[in-house]
C-alpha cells in the first residue's frame, strides 16, 4: 500500500535524531512535528525568529504575536528564545540547524531542488525562505508525492523547473518510496505498494538497491 | 540625538517624501507597523518602493498602501498568499514592479546596509534564477553570489515597548524584522504599545538600543 501524508511525515520523523535542530517547512512538512517523540528533546525552528517552537495555538492560546512562518498561530515551550530575522538566517546558513524539511515541485538524480516556481508566465514569484534553507541546513529532506496530479515524476534527471538550490538534497520521502541521494546515485531504502522493477520502469532516473 | 516622542501617527512619519525607499517591518500581520502605513497613506508620499517580507495581505496595512497606488516597487520574498490580491492584481495589471529576494537575503542586506559592509558573497540561491547576472565567486572550494546591501530612506517598524529615549523590546514572533531594518533605514520610526519611562526598561532586555530610532509614537 503507498503511504498517506500521514505515514510520510512519520517516516521523516523516524529519522530526524533526538536532540536535532529542525526547521520543518511550510504545508505537509509542519505534520512531521506530530510524529516526534516528546522526549527525544528536538528543537523546532521558525525561520520568523524562534527555537524551540509549540504546538498550533487554539482558543485563548492564539497570540497574533505568535505565529510560525506559515503565519499559523503557535505557542512556546520551556527554554523557547526568540531572535530577529537576521539571526535566523544566520543560524540556518552558519551550518547550525542540523535538519530541514520541505516538500518539492522536482527534486533532480543529484539532489538539485524545485520548489519555489512553476516558471509560468503568469505565475507571480514567491521565494519566502527555501532558498536559504536549501543551502544552509546539514541535511535537507523532502517530503513529496513521488508522481505529480497528471502521473509525471517528480524525481527527474535534471529538474525542468525554476531551481531553489543545488545538488542539496540529501533523502527524499513519498508515497510510493524513500530515497537516498548519494554520491553514487539514487539509493531506494524502501518501498510501498510498489516493487522496485516497477520503480525503475515509472522513472527516468537509474535506480540503487539499498543492499548493493 | 536620541528619539522624539510623536503625539501622534501623522506627527511621526512628516516630511516622508515621494520616491523614499521605505523599510516596512512586519511577517505577515505581526509586528506591522499598521497605523504608521496608516499616517503615511494621510501623508500622502508616493512613488515609493516599500521593501518587507511580503506584499501585503488582507485590505489593511501595506495592503492598503498598495491600494492608493503609492508604491512603484516592492522587494520582498513572498508577495503570494492566499490574501495578498491587491498586490496579485496590481502585479498582473503591470502597475508594480517586484524584486523577489530570498527571505535570508533580505535581512542580511539589511544588515549590511546597517553595518557599513559594502556587500557580502552568500551561498543562497547560487544556480537559481535569483543569482543570474550576479557575481560569483568560489571560496575554499563552495561557490557563492555578490549580494549589495539594502537602505532605507525611512523604516517603520512595530515593536512592543519604547521608552523616551527610544529604546525599544519587541514581544514573541513579532520581533522579526524590526530591529534588523532598525540599523538600515535613515528615518527610523516606530510604533509601539506603551512609552515607558527612560528607566524603567531593562538594560538587559533591550534589543534596539536607542542609537538607531529617530521617532517613537504609541499606537
């Protein structure tokens, strides 16, 4: 069976070490943070200016204040701090956070990523913060739909549209199977409701078994 | 000198004039100045190109200043959202013209023009179409992009509290990018919830030391 977003973010979860830094971005990344144990002691960073950010905000809870970089409304933990915009990206490109999460319009054989354009015409261009997470966080995983809504890939030899970073993607999460980005290629680690020929048939880009 | 304490809105952004590049604070609705975009619409400067994060969303703040067709150019790094359709139709009408920075960048930019380094060479967005025409140049073996800094004519900013000398503490998320574009803007006036007393606000505490802010007014 493939994976519901549901099952994806737990995947993502599963592998993000206790005691990690993390920025989980906008959109069905933020599902990650259900999935994190409560005490492996992992950090949530909003690139709006916190560490240690809450869970969503409800009922009196909502401080307009208070709100993470998908402008939702969240609440603070013990040992929360906040910073200006300037620092957070600092932290972020210094090398400090250790994981960032974010979902993909492409993601490239080399780990090159799409996630910010379609490159249409009438497309207005909205960057926000993908740019520097790509480069700046230790490791980058994607969380996507291995196929998009009309069956083409997602996972391509070379990304078609506009590009957020370069060869900076390091796993890649879907419905259908999780993927490495390694040096030697494309690694498959696992897969749902899908063998591995018929992975190799659906996609253009040569394909690694995790066991050699 | 240290700042002035404005009675009022319209007191605070006087003498802003047409064709300012104006530092507007704020992610989203948090930490928006809203009632000094407010005095600067009743002030009237136009021809103005606004950076902040976003375009505006909803019909208040920015959203409003776009409206009155008073800003010939925003730089921003996310003008879409689901409420951001003044600027989408203006955008799409050819009324606006829009510099996409990456979010990080916009800060740092600022940074620099509040540091006095006269530009920086930065990994983000290297291969993309937002680094094309710029310089690049690698750097122990990891390439990056010229990138020049951003000033301000004027900032307005939100923060939590002043006191009359123009200290300001900011609260939560809304911290953002108030005390960056504190250091970039030549005119820098902010709102606040409350002047307190020189004094009373802890040495400690205080993000904006008084040096960088021009006008306080509560709102």
């Amino acid at each position: 069976m493939s994976l519901d977003k549901h099952e994806m973010a737990a995947l993502v979860a599963r592998d993000i070490r206790p005691g990690s830094f993390v920025n989980l971005g906008i959109g069905q990344p933020t599902l990650v943070a259900d999935h994190l144990p409560a005490d492996a002691g992992i950090v949530l960073h909003t690139e709006n200016g916190m560490l240690n950010m809450g869970p969503a905000a409800t009922g009196a809870l909502i401080d307009p204040d208070l709100i993470n970089a998908g402008k939702v409304p969240v609440t603070e933990l013990p040992g929360s701090a906040y910073f200006h915009h300037a620092d957070s990206f600092a932290m972020m490109r210094g090398g400090h956070l250790d994981v960032c999460v974010l979902g993909a319009f492409q993601v490239s054989a080399r780990g090159d990523l799409a996630n910010w354009h379609t490159g249409e015409p009438d497309a207005i261009p909205a960057v926000g913060g993908a740019m520097d997470l790509a480069v700046g966080a230790k490791n980058v995983y994607v969380m996507m739909t291995l196929f998009a809504k009309d069956g083409t890939p997602k996972l391509v030899p070379d990304c078609t549209y506009p590009l957020t970073g370069l060869g900076c993607v390091d796993r890649v999460y879907t419905d259908l199977a999780t993927f490495v980005i390694a040096p030697e290629g494309v690694v498959v680690r696992e897969t749902y409701g899908i063998t591995f020929a018929e992975l190799g048939e659906r996609l253009a880009v040569p394909l690694l078994r995790l066991d050699g | 000198m240290t700042a002035v304490c404005c009675d009022t809105v319209a007191e605070a952004v006087a003498g802003i004039r047409d064709g300012s590049t104006v530092l507007i604070g704020g992610f989203g609705l948090a930490g928006m100045p809203v009632q000094l975009i407010d005095a600067l619409i009743g002030q009237g400067a136009t021809d103005l190109t606004v950076v902040s994060n976003n375009a505006g969303n909803g019909d208040t703040g920015l959203a409003a200043l776009l409206a009155k067709g008073r800003v010939r150019k925003m730089i921003c790094s996310f003008p879409r959202q689901s409420d951001s359709w003044v600027f989408d139709g203006l955008y799409r009408a050819g009324r606006i013209e829009l510099e996409v920075v990456p979010q990080g960048n916009l800060a740092e930019r600022m940074r620099a023009a509040g540091a006095g380094i006269g530009a920086f060479y930065c990994p983000t967005a290297v291969g993309t179409p937002l680094a094309e025409g710029k310089e690049i140049r690698e750097i122990e073996g990891r390439t990056y992009v010229l990138e020049y800094p951003i000033k301000g004519d004027v900032a307005l900013i939100g923060a939590h509290r002043s006191d009359r000398m123009g200290n300001l503490v900011y609260r939560k998320t809304a911290r953002n990018f108030g005390p960056v574009m504190a250091t970039a803007g030549e005119l820098v006036i902010a709102q606040v919830s409350e002047i307190v007393e020189t004094g009373e606000l802890d040495p400690e505490a205080i993000v904006t030391p008084s040096i960088y802010v021009d006008r306080v007014v509560a709102a």
